[in-house]
C-alpha cells in the first residue's frame, strides 16, 4: 500500500512537471510567434517608410566650352559619383576585405562583430567598439552623425534595415563607395583617386586600390599626407588577407606590395574662373530651368556652358586693367557668339570679392546706343539711309508739350545729314526726327522683337536713350541684329547631366527671324562709320582693325559701347554704382575696354567681312543731292540700300572741261576783258 502511495505521488508530480514545462513552452512557443509577427510587422512598416533625405553634399561641376572644369561647388565636401560599373573589382574585393567580409550574406548586421563590440563595450560600461558594417556605414554617413551613444546606434539600426529593404547590394555597393569618406575632403573613390593619384577609379591599379580601401577605416590615422607609413602597413595587411583569401595570387599580392605608389601632393583649392557667370548659370538653371537650387549647388551635376575660358581671363583683364584706374568706377562686358547667342564671356564687375552684383544684369539709360532701333524700324519702313534732315537746334511737339533736344556740347552739322554721318556722329536731332516720323509704338515694337524686355514709355526722349535697360538685353538686341534678323535668346548652358550621366536638361536652340536681312545688314553698313575717323568710337580703330559695326552711347551717369563682328558681339558699361557723374573721359573708358577685350579675342584670326545678302542694293551716290553719283563723277560713295528705296535718279553731270563754251559764256568773257 505505502509503495502504491508513493507510485501515485510520483506520477502526480511527474504529470504536474509535465503541464508546468508544456506551459511554459508554449508560452514560449505563442511570446516567439507574437515576437515574429511584431518583427514583421516592424519590417513591413519600415519597407512602407521612405527614407530621410541623405545629409550628402556632392561636388557639382561647371565646364567651359572646351569641356575642361571652369568651376566648382561643393560647400568643402569634394564628391564626384560613379556607377558600380566603373569601379575596378580589385578596389571592391579589397574594401570588402577590409570593412565588410560578409557584406553579401548578413542582412546589415554582422553578429559576430556585435557580439564582440558588445562585450567590451559592457564591460568598459560605455560604447568603445564599434563593428559596422557597410550598411551601417552608409547610415552614418547619409542620415548620422559619428557620436558613439546609445540612441545614435539605436536611429542606426533602424536606418541599416530600412537601406537594407530599400535596395539590393550591389546599390548600396554603389552608394558606399560614392559617400564614404577618404581623407583630406576626399568624398567618394572617385574624388579620392583624383586627390592622391590623379586618375579616375576605374584606371587604379591594385596596389593603389588596397593602399585607398585601407583609408576609410580611420582617416586621419591612416592620412598618406600624414601618416603614409602607417597607411602602408594597413595596406599591406588587407593585401595578405586578400592572398590569403585567393582573392590576388601570391606573385600579385607581391608587386602590389612592391610597387611605387606616386602619391600626389593635395589638390589646390579650386578658384573660380569666372564667378559672375557662375552665379548667373545657378539663377538660369533655377528660375528659368526649374531645378532646384540644392541640386544645382551640391547635388554632383555636370553643367556643361558655353564660356570659352581664354575669352573669360582676355575680358576680366581687359575690364579690370581700365576701370580700375578710377576709384570706385565699376564696368560689365558680355561677349557673345553673334550666330548662335551663346554667352563666350561675361564680367559683371571689377572684383567679385568686393561686390557680386552682376551689373551685366543692372538697369541704366543706354545713351545713344539704343538709336540703332530708332534706324532699324526706318529702314524697315522704306527709309533710305541717304534721308536728310538739318542738324540745328530743334524744338518738337509731342502730345502738346515741347521737346527740345540737344547734341553734345551743342555742336551741330547746321547742314542737312545723312542717317550715315548721324549715326557716325551721334546726332540726337536726326533720331528724334526718324522717331517721329516710324512713330514712337513702332520703335518700341522693335525693341521687343530684338529681345528688350525692360519698361519703355512712348517719350520723344526714347530715341536717345532715357529708359533704362541692361547690357544683357542690349547685347541680345545686337547680336539680332549682328545674324540678319535672326533673333536667338542668349544662352550660357548647352547641357546638365547628373553624375551617373543621365541628360536631365539638353539646349534646343531658338531661332526666329524677327527682320530682314537686308534691312539689318544696311544698318550694320551705316554703324561701321561709328569706328571711322570722326566717328564716336574713333579711337577704338588703335587697337582693333577687323571689320566692325556698333554705337556708342553716353549720358551723365553711363558709358557704353555695344558693336559687333561678324562673329562675335560685345558690351561693354561702365559707371558708379552710386549715381556718380561720369565725365567726358571716364565715359569713354567703355571704348577702352572694348577695344582692347575685341582685340585680344580676335588675335590672329582671320579678318572676316560681313555678307551682303539678297535684297540689299549698292550703289554710287552724289553725297550732297543724294541720288546716283555720275558715272564721271570723282566724289562718288557706295552706298547700301534696301532694294528699291535706292535712288533712281543721276545727280546733274559736271561740266566737261573740253566742252564748247555758249555764246553767252564768251559774251560774259568778252564783257569781263
């Protein structure tokens, strides 16, 4: 009986352990299933988060029109991305050696090296040891910060999983080696093969991919400017783990360690090659493009301009080495392609360091070189350039109120004058006249087909000038005028690529013919007199020769000079910023600048003539009646016309010196004897 008894109390307690350890499990069993499904959970809700924008910075870039680098922006950090593809496999097998040897198994963790970390990091009771991954890495380095706290590894995590999700591995290869940081400002192995070899990733060697993968581990402790040694050895050892690894023979792993690295001393800082047109290719790209502005700025694209390098330094040369004579005197010059309005040249003022404004962008009175558009509507309206009108003080009536310009320093011809010898001169009395007779609606319907955009008011004084404009829409209404009527918007960008090489933004050229040929090509005939002895720009003829036409234009406050090539456009101002007067030899600095900038541009070129196209007529006129010059007649002048406003009648033949004398003419002999 008492053995019966204890049998029963055994299976009693055996059962009892029974249901106890089958609770427990499956209380375990249900906390794993619940914890799986919460892991799941947590997982599907951060693959359904996007994640936070990278706190990243790459190096955009600005090329001339040679395609060499003009510019940089990279707010200090130096990046330059490229795609998987062009990063040798020696450089991937050696980094993975280095930082990550399971990068293709784990999940963005490596358990190994946590539990590692771990156990120091307990027992030192604070976080001493780290054991990241790539992944890892590539969260601190887009969305981190480097402190090493508890809630900072904590936003790690979290961000390693959401990477992890969110793209496969050979992406975050890619994302890896365009972000991690190499030293010296060095951002991603591309900036880093320029920084210490001057090459591109893709054409490092072995021995110069093992001796970089070893860099981002510490990379101040491993600097090759610093501490080349001690980089050296680092490279050595992840060499022999790469031999030992089969990843590179023996023999390889061999002349790696034995080749002479020819480690370049640290980029310069890069300077600015032309600061003005930086800043204005950043305002294109943004208010007329529609980029935002971080991007153009720091997110690794690749503008590709229309500035010509050697053109820049001749212009900032040519502008600083004059106005720079005078205390506070400021200047701007932009310089065009006159066949296709691509911007060649721009300087928006003496020193960008003393002050950034663009003054190519600045609003001022253009004097006489906006009478040009007076003459241009003339001839477009049948107005013969042998049209003459008396160059005398002259009071005009206009909505009942009296206007009486004046020319300079009150010298007038007193004669009647040609559109030729008023253009030459400047002769305010003859463009009012013109103004009134093509209508003041007209002259400004003009203006806005050759590119003028700024306010003008119906004014008798509209014809000289008074409505303030910019050089940038001046030079844009010459350089219409420059390509027969052709009128071509201004531009600087041909082509913005982002830094895996993708087109985001390719120029399509506009072109409309807003005049005609022959009517722009008898005012560019007409403006060439402006550079002739007794012209206003006279003294431009000292140092350019080449065929050219423009105007020059003055008022109190402004000196400009807007003339052409047949090729290139230029204009150049200068003034105060502080409505300053200028005087009269201030004023002509403009000229200066122009001659001097339009020589070196043209230096050893070719001479080129402009092209007289279909529907111009030439011929030889008598200056003082203005009609056809006698086929004997010595003091003839080719003139050019618009076909059919040139005159058809002969001027009266002179005398033959051999003729008979009349009966009256010896009578009067006979009386004078």
């Amino acid at each position: 009986m008492g053995i019966q008894v204890e049998s029963l109390l055994e299976k009693t307690k055996a059962y009892k352990w029974y249901k106890q350890s089958a609770y427990w499990i499956k209380c375990v069993f249900i906390g794993f299933a619940i914890l799986c499904v919460a892991l799941f959970l947590f997982l599907l809700y951060l693959r359904s988060q996007p994640l936070p924008p990278p706190d990243i910075s790459a190096t955009t870039f600005l090329y001339d029109d040679q395609g060499n680098v003009l510019d940089q922006m990279d707010a200090g950090e130096h990046r330059e991305k490229i795609s998987l593809q062009q990063i040798p496999k020696y450089l991937i097998d050696a980094t993975l050696t280095a930082e990550d040897r399971d990068f293709f198994e784990h999940h963005g963790f490596s358990f190994r090296g946590i539990t590692r970390a771990l156990l120091v990091n307990l027992k030192q009771f604070r976080v001493v040891q780290g054991a990241s991954t790539i992944t890892q890495q590539l969260a601190r380095n887009l969305y981190l910060s480097h402190d090493r706290t508890w809630s900072r590894k904590a936003k790690e995590a979290m961000l390693t999983t959401q990477l992890e999700l969110h793209f496969d591995k050979k992406e975050l290869l890619e994302m890896y080696f365009n972000e991690i940081y190499y030293g010296n400002g060095a951002y991603g192995i591309q900036r880093a093969a320029q920084e210490y070899f001057r090459k591109d990733a893709k054409d490092l060697n072995l021995s110069e991919c093992t001796f970089l993968a070893g860099i981002p581990r510490g990379p101040s402790v491993y600097s090759p400017y610093q501490h080349f040694q001690r980089a050296k050895e680092r490279q050595r050892s992840i060499i022999e783990q790469m031999s030992g690894m089969k990843l590179i023979t023996k023999q390889q792993a061999k002349e790696a360690e034995q080749y002479t690295l020819a480690l370049q001393p640290p980029l310069p800082s890069q300077k600015s090659k032309a600061s003005y047109f930086r800043d204005y290719v950043i305002q294109t790209a943004v208010n007329q493009l529609g980029f935002d502005e971080e991007l153009v700025r720091h997110g690794g694209l690749r503008i590709y301009t229309t500035l010509n390098t050697q053109m820049q330094k001749q212009a900032e040369e040519s502008l600083v080495s004059q106005v720079g004579r005078v205390p506070n005197l400021q200047g701007a010059l932009l310089s065009v392609d006159a066949h296709t309005g691509a911007i060649k040249a721009m300087v928006g003022g003496k020193d960008y360091q003393e002050s950034q404004f663009n003054r190519v962008f600045a609003r001022r009175q253009p004097g006489s070189s906006f009478k040009p558009i007076v003459y241009l509507t003339a001839l477009e309206k049948g107005i013969p350039p042998t049209q003459k009108i008396v160059s005398a003080p002259t009071a005009f009536t206009y909505n009942g109120e009296t206007y009486t310009p004046g020319n300079f320093q009150d010298i007038y011809a007193q004669r009647p004058i040609t559109m030729r010898e008023a253009i030459a001169k400047s002769d305010n009395i003859y463009a009012v006249t013109t103004q009134f007779q093509v209508g003041i609606d007209q002259e400004i319907e003009t203006a806005r087909k050759l590119g003028i955009h700024s306010s003008l008011n119906a004014t008798p004084s509209l014809a000289l000038g008074s409505y303030e404009v910019t050089p940038y829409e001046m030079t844009e209404a010459y350089t219409t005028i420059a390509s027969s009527g052709d009128h071509k918007p201004l531009t600087g960008i041909t082509k913005i690529v982002d830094s895996f090489g993708h087109v985001l933004y390719q120029n399509q050229p506009e072109s409309k013919q807003v005049f005609s040929p022959s009517s722009t090509y008898v005012l560019t005939s007409l403006m060439r007199s402006v550079f002739d002895t007794g012209g206003t720009g006279q003294r431009v003829q000292q140092m350019f020769a080449h065929p050219a036409a423009g105007k020059t234009g003055t008022t109190d406050w402004d000196g400009w000079l807007v003339g052409y090539t047949p090729d290139l456009v230029t204009t150049v101002w200068v003034g105060f910023d502080q409505n300053q007067k200028l005087n009269h030899n201030q004023a002509k600095i403009s000229q200066h600048v122009w001659g001097r900038f339009m020589g070196q541009a043209t230096l050893g070129k070719p001479s080129k003539i402009f092209a007289v196209p279909s529907g111009v007529k030439a011929v030889y006129i008598d200056d003082e009646t203005g009609k056809l010059a006698h086929p004997d007649q010595k003091n003839a002048r080719l003139e050019y016309f618009v076909a059919g406003t040139e005159p058809t009648e002969y001027t009266e033949a002179p005398e033959s010196a051999n003729s008979e004398p009349s009966l009256w003419d010896r009578i009067k002999k006979w009386w004078s004897d």
